[in-house]
C-alpha cells in the first residue's frame, strides 16, 4: 500500500518545477521588458530632448520600472518559497502604488501606504524569523 507522504512527492515536485518554469518565463519577461522601458526613455530623452518632461511621462517611466521590479521579486518569491520574499513583493507593489499616484487624489491613500508599509516591516521585524523556509525537501531521508 502506499504512503499518502510518498504520493503527494509526484505532484509537489511537479508543482515545483511548474513553478521554476513560470519564474523562468517571467524573468524572460522581465529580461524583453528591460528593452522596452530603454526604448521608451530613448523617446522621450534623446529623440525629443527639446521638449521638457512632463509629470505623466517620468510617471509612465517608473511605472515601467517599478513593474519590472515586483516581477522579478515574483519569481524570486516562486523560486524561494519564503515568507520574507512574499512580504518584499507586497512591499514594492505597495510602494508601486504610493508613487503612481494621481496628482489630484488627496493625501489619503498616501497615508494608508505609508500605514501599509510600515505593518510590513513591522511583520518582517516580529514575526518572520530568518529560517522560516516553507520550501519542501525532495531528497530523500538518510
């Protein structure tokens, strides 16, 4: 009879490595975006550089940026299996959200990032210790 332990090993390791594919592919993504987001500084500093920039082009810029930013923790999340790394993706996607924020909304949503931001590090300082892996070991027990 099998184990219930030795037949959930297939499927975690085929999640897993499901998982490192997607991380691979968004770093693929991460890798093309890294062209685009050139192309677009490009066009706004060198090709138009008599024009000055305006607030919604550097705002569309660092956009781009900060979107590259929290894919490459996503993979770095899907490839380490980590409290700490789920805490920094929300971190950079809080932050992402703080910069990006229209100029004609109130100071409201700003409070409530800074709020947000600081209950993640307060998380990170109090209740994440540093050996809390969540990976799963495949190698069998000696």
């Amino acid at each position: 009879m099998i184990k219930k332990e030795d037949a959930k090993k297939p499927i975690l390791f085929i999640a897993y490595v499901l998982e490192y594919l997607l991380a691979f592919i968004l770093i693929i993504s991460v890798f093309l975006g890294i062209f685009d987001t050139l192309r677009i500084i490009y066009t706004t500093y060198i090709i138009n550089f008599n024009m000055p920039i305006d607030y919604t082009q550097l705002n569309h810029i660092f956009a781009q940026i900060l979107l590259l930013v929290i894919g490459v923790e996503i993979a770095i999340m899907l490839a380490l299996h980590k409290h700490s790394a789920l805490l920094e993706v929300l971190l950079y996607g809080i932050a992402r959200k703080m910069l990006l924020i229209p100029k004609d909304h109130g100071m409201i949503e700003i409070i409530l990032g800074v709020i947000a931001i600081g209950l993640l590090f307060l998380i990170q300082k109090y209740l994440i210790s540093e050996n809390n892996d969540l990976s799963t070991n495949f190698k069998p027990e000696d």
